[in-house]
C-alpha cells in the first residue's frame, strides 16, 4: 500500500493503526455480524461504541461532571449560528476575537442574532499574529467571548486562554483540538470539527457547561437547541454512526499513545524542526509572527510565486501531499496534525533542504 | 465473516459488494496513496466522487435540470426546520399531511415559524392508513403541502404523490428515497436521510428545484439557507466526505443493478412474499391496512405480546436482526430496503412458518 506524506490542513491524516481497524472490521464489528454502517444507532452496540467515545473524551481531556460532551453534525460552521442563537440575547452584546477567516465567518453569523463588539482583531496586520492580553477591549458585560484556538489559513494560535474574567469563555477548537491538553473547567463551550486530530469530516464534538444551559431560549428549532442534544445524549435524531466510531478508534489509539501530554510533546518537536528549516538560510519565511506560530498549520513563503509553484509540483510527485497554502492566501502550508509521522516531517525537511540547494 | 439477516429500520444493511470496496480502499483509494477519510474536500479526488454521486443520482431518479441536487448534514429532522424557515412565510401558511411521527415532528418545526393546516391525518386510525384523495382539505393558497412518503413506523406509503394543483410539493422521503422510480418534476424540494436505501447515516440528500429558491428570505442562518449550498454546490464547508462516497459506491451499485425499475420490482416482490405469509392463517396481523401497506417497513402483530417477545428472542438467536417495532408502537417490524437480499426474506419467511407451526 504505496501512502504519501499527507500535509493535509483538514480532512486530514489519520493513524494507520485506525484505518486498518476500520478495514479489519467493515463487513462485520466483532460478533456483530453487521458492519457498522448497517447498525442501528438504537443498538447495544452503537450505544456502547458512542458512550465509549464520551469515556475516553473525559478521561483525554479530564472533562469534569460539569460538562456535558455531544457529537453533532454540521460543522464548526454550524456552531457558528447555534451559538448565538443559544446564548446571545437579542438585547445582548458578545465579544470576539477574531484572528482569521474562520473568525470572521462566526462573527457574521452572530451578528444576525445581536451586537457584536470586535474585542481583539490583527487583521490590519493581515492575521500575523494573535492579539496581545494589552489590546483586548472585553466588555465585562458580555454575553460569552468567542475566540478561534488556531487559525488554519494564517497558521496562528492561542498558546494560552484569553482572560476574559467571569465572562463564559467560548472557542473553536476545531483545528487544535485534542492536539494538547486543555483545561475544559475554563470553557463554558469548546466546539470542534472532528476532521482535524479527532476523526474524520462528519461530526462535530461540543463540550459544554452544565449551568450555562439555563440560558437558552425557548422557541429555537429542536435540532439547534443544545438542551435536545444534551437530554437525549445526542440520539434525539440519527447520528453520523460511522464517523463517531471512527472518533472513538481515534481516542483509543491517543490513549494507547500515552494521553495528550505526550501527543502534545511529540506535535512540539514536529513543529520545532520544520519552523527551524523555514528560520534557518533565508530562503524559507514564515508567515507568523514567532510567538504566535501554530503548531498544527506551519505557513511558509519561497522567495517567488513561480518558485512556490515548483514548489508544489515538485513536492506533489515527490509524494508530498497537502502542501499548497489556503486558496486565499496561496504560499506554502504543512499541516502537522497528531496522526502525520515524524517520518513525514523529516521526509518533508530533506526535500525543503534539497530544494532550497537546487533554487536558492 | 458470519454476517446476519439485518432487517434494521435505519440505518440499515448495505450491499456487500459496497461493503467490500470500502473494505478494499480504506487505506488508500485507488492510485492517491491517501484514504477516503484523509483527503481534502477541496482536492480534485473528491470532486470526482462528489460529481460523480450526483451524476449518477441525476440519472438514476431522471432529475431535471431544473432541480440542484445537495448533500447536507443533520439528518431529516434539521430538514424539518430548513423547509419551514426557507418557504414558510411568518404571514403565510403551509399544508402538512400528517401519517406518523415524522410528519409530526415536522408540523412541530414548521409552527415555529408561520401557521400550520392539517389537511390531511389519520392519528384518529393511529395511522393505520394513507389519507384518501377525497379526505384531504387543501389550501390552495399555501406556501407548500408537506407530506411523508413512508411511515417506517407505523407500516405505511403513499404510493402515489397527493395531488395538490400547483402548490409546491415538498416530501420527506426519508425511508422509500431510491426504492423506485419517482417523477421529481412533480415536487419542489424532496429530501431524504441516507440511510435507509442510499448509505450510511451521516449525510442528507435534497433535491430542490431553482425557481423556488427565490422565496428564500435573506438573514438566515448561512447554514440553513438552501442558497448557500446550491451556490457551493455542497462544499460551502467540510461536507461528510465518507457518507458521500458510500452513497456514491450505492448508486453505482444501483445502476448496476439495472436502475430503480428493477430495484423497485424486487422491492415489491420481496415484499407481497412476506405480507402473504402475513395474510395466511391468522397467526401474524398486519397493522397498516392493505391498500396503504410499505413495500420498505413490513409491521405485524402476533397474536400477544409474550409470543412476540419469544418471536424476537428467537429470531435473534437464528441470525435475525433489528425485527423489533419501534420503541413508541411495540409488535414486529421486517425493514425490507433495497440491499436486504430475497434469501434474507426467504430465510425470515421460514422461520416464522415454523414459529407459527410451533406456537400456533
């Protein structure tokens, strides 16, 4: 089986080791005898594989009993709406962070419910950074602050919380999410695609705060309500059985790996050796500032745009895969998820050297 | 691999032969050195298999070109919403043809957006029958007549389209959707949660017609706007990539089958052998009556609920799955979708000639 290198910023790579389950068990789950495309989501079996999923959560990121853990469909972009239309009065105010693309979508979809106030941008400096604590305008009274963990397009990230005080604090974790540990007792709501570090594309994981729920508004639509996911622990409607089970598989394997602390370390180093290629010559340049680098999404320039797309082509028949930066932004990206081997980095590394030799 | 009788109302069995191409690819598709739930949704590989779902979908159901055919998230029940919000103005009125739980929870959604008119419902019968062309009470004034086209729960289908003049027509086909041949110009929207005959749970597909589009107000949730899709032609965000290309492999193995004419008569075979068993001697009882009796969800009583608890423990210990009625209706129910195969039927039809020879 002839595998790439996969620098994907999203679906992304996922362990081997998951992949060859799914593939061992996809005619029939072990003493099922029904793969687990065919199962009912009102089974024992599917019951146990989503209350499996929600145990190895809490323990991978020590969820406390004060908040509840959901797997939804529709994407971070859905959560984009829910959240307003969950927990911003219409005579209310809520401040976001906005750092990027993916910000500013949120903000969009906020703004149909209520105010928003911008409590911390960069976008004059084209999203090169994260704001410093020094610039962030938060209003004390505010409904939630929303932040964006790591930007994908511009390869940013918050290496810590924002201090937002007793305001709930909410994130997109979407793209950093399970990537290192979090402390979730400072989150009123963390939501997150799963196709980044967690799974493949077609759930969303929420976690949110028991007590908070007491501000949701009667009226919304059932499915956009989070107390219907949370009563019904997420089977009030068919789940997207497959990709919670993949999830799961991805859990257990994080787990085998020895638990975020180490994922995290070894997401780290990858990140370290590939920014000190790009930091080392001159002939590489990253787009970030130093102190806000992602270590998910590593963004790069080459001296030229002719050069980036050799670049690319060269990578791609090299068996690189994944490289090209965000349609709106072009350059280089190298996305560094928990599943992408530190083969791949070092693979990707000789290649950068050679061709910085060959172009420089 | 020692696979049962699956006879699960949804999800539900799938082909074999799907089973196995999954099995087959899942470490890397064919000659991109990736798996189906690694690759980018904006890569080449999955706009292959996207047009190519839709393609086939287009074919297989002749879907003008006037209707946009999408791949959503959320299942039915954010369907419920979707219509209601698109079409249902909060001055107007929509007609609902009410035949189980589905259609109620729709009428429930579409309430919290504008007024609602039963015009047709048969709860007093506990939805034992299709409503009458004569018995229905039409608004011909209304944004749009609602109905559901297979009951799973109660055994029951419309097995033609209600006639509604030049109301548009908007259908949860949830459960028949693919099971037979369909004359979509007749309809405005259509929609249907994959999992029944058309994949795994995860994605849903709708099949909405241009010139409606144009009712749609402005403000809604960009998820929730029908617009937002037709416009990115479902990739507005991460769409379910696995669901899609396992409805993709289904309908290439539906074509290869000879098309929804052939599916539909091995469907109705299957079917009239099982409700003739039913129908002789008097130890099973039908539920629905006979001229409103599902060729896809097959309900029936035994003659008490103790001989129904052994007929289920019994048939699960011979291989069968998911003959349970619904939690909310008890008895037995047979889901007979298009991938269940004629020797599964064969199989349950013997077990229950011997289970009433025995208990009889």
């Amino acid at each position: 089986m002839n595998r790439c290198h996969n620098f994907n910023a999203g679906p992304a790579v996922l362990p081997v080791p998951v992949l060859e389950r799914i593939r061992d068990e996809m005619l029939s789950l072990p003493g099922v005898g029904m793969s687990v495309l065919e199962i009912s989501h009102r089974s024992t079996t599917f019951e146990t594989i989503l209350a499996a999923a929600e145990d190895r959560l809490r323990r991978l990121l020590n969820v406390p009993d004060t908040h509840h853990i959901l797997f939804l469909q529709g994407g971070a972009s859905l959560q984009f709406s829910m959240v307003p239309l969950n927990f911003l009065p219409r005579d209310g105010s809520a401040d976001y962070l906005v750092t990027g693309s993916w910000s500013e979508k949120a903000v969009e979809e906020a703004r149909k419910v209520g105010r928003v106030n911008l409590a911390g941008t960069t976008k004059a400096e084209n999203y090169a950074r994260i704001p410093k604590p020094a610039e962030l305008r938060l209003d004390p009274t505010a409904a939630y602050v929303h932040f964006t963990s790591n930007n994908t397009i511009f390869g940013t990230q918050w290496h810590t919380e924002p201090e937002v005080g007793d305001v709930p604090l909410v994130c997109d974790a979407s793209s950093d999410f399970l990537s290192r540990p979090l402390d979730i007792r400072k989150y009123a709501l963390i939501y997150a695609g799963a196709q980044k570090n967690a799974g493949p594309a077609g759930v969303t994981i929420v976690i949110v705060r028991d007590d908070w729920l007491r501000r949701i508004p009667d009226g919304l639509p059932t499915m956009l309500d989070y107390r219907t996911h949370v009563k019904h622990r997420s089977l009030y409607n068919t789940p997207p059985v497959f990709a919670v089970y993949v999830v799961g598989l991805v859990l257990e394997y994080l787990e085998a790996q020895g638990g975020l602390a180490v994922v995290s370390a070894a997401n780290a180093e990858k990140a370290a050796r590939l920014y000190a290629v790009i930091d080392a010559g001159g002939f590489y340049r990253g787009t970030a500032e130093r102190d806000s680098r992602s270590l998910m999404n590593v963004c790069f320039r080459l001296p030229t745009p002719e050069l980036e797309q050799m670049f690319l082509q060269e990578s791609s028949a090299n068996g690189f895969a994944g490289l090209a930066g965000h349609r709106s932004v072009g350059g280089i990206r190298a996305s560094l998820y928990n599943a992408l081997p530190m083969d791949s980095v070092m693979a990707l590394i000789d290649f950068m050297r050679d061709f910085a030799r060959c172009h420089g």
